[in-house]
C-alpha cells in the first residue's frame, strides 16, 4: 500500500485526520509551511495531537524531531486538548509593576497548578500573557478570553468561582 504524502499511515482519529488533511492540502505547499500548519491545526482543534506529527512531518519533507521541536519549542502550541477554561496573566511592565507576579502566585497556589498546565481538577489552564492592553488599569487578566482590569487576588478568586459554576 502506497501512501501521498499527504496522508501517513498512522491510525488517527476521523475528526482529527479530517483535520490534518484540510490544513495540509491548503497549506502544505506554501514555503515555511510549518508555523502556519500547526497555528491552523490548533485553531481548528484546540491543540496539535503528537499522533499528527509524522503526517505532518511526512507532509514536509521534515524529520519528526524538527515537527515536534517547533510544537515544544512554543509555549503557544498545546499537544493535548485544551482545558475547559484558560487564565493568563500579564505579564508585561505595567502590569508587573501593579503586582501581576503576586496575582499569579496566587492563581497558581488556588488552581493547585504551575503554568502551561492543568488545575487539579482539569478545568483551567494557566498561561501567561504578554500585553493586554490594559496597561492604564493593571493588572489584566483574561478569562476565557474576556479581559479584566484592576484584578485583586479576591477578584481573580470570583470569577474563577463564576467559570466553574457557569459551566
């Protein structure tokens, strides 16, 4: 059995191939596919499953090691599915100099969890975030995408409760 290139052998899942097919056969032949690739496949599923590394990689004419150095090398890239909820932080100048570092101390001692990871009960991630743009009324936070300024550990704390009851 013969394979294009476009499609590796390996058992993946129909969702997540269907996937990985339509990004490839858009983007595959683009110069410096790679990044664009593995943004497309984490917008259309939440993350880059590690069984699509050797698809991809066979795609490109790319070793997996390359493939899965580029997914570990940014922290933007996820190879498990996304938590339910997402909390980042800034961590920008203004928003450090407003007492962001403590605000995610504490978002890590209350989720029980270190960045890039999972809370302990898997229904939040910490990440940080690099400028919200609410410099003036710092510090930001973003839940779930939805910013809010001027955050207090006692905020931060209640709209945690409020994401977890929401959902």
């Amino acid at each position: 059995m013969t394979t294009s290139p476009l499609h590796h052998t390996a058992a993946l899942r129909p969702d997540v191939d269907s996937a990985v097919q339509d990004v490839l056969a858009r983007l595959a032949s683009e110069p410096g596919a790679l990044l664009p690739i593995l943004h497309a496949l984490q917008d259309a599923l939440g993350y880059v499953p590690p069984d699509a590394v050797p698809t991809i990689a066979d795609a490109l004419n790319l070793s997996r090691a390359e493939v899965h150095g580029v997914i570990s090398y940014y922290h933007h890239f996820r190879s498990s599915p996304p938590t339910p909820h997402t909390l980042q932080v800034c961590r920008a100048e203004a928003c450090q100099a407003m007492g962001a570092e403590a605000l995610l101390a504490h978002a890590r001692r209350h989720l029980g969890c270190g960045l890039h990871a999972e809370s302990g009960d898997g229904r939040f991630t910490v990440e940080p975030a690099y400028c919200l743009g609410l410099c003036a009324s710092s510090p930001a936070i973003t839940v779930d995408g939805q910013a809010h300024a001027r955050m207090t550990p006692h905020k931060l704390d209640a709209l945690v409760a409020q994401a977890r009851e929401a959902a």
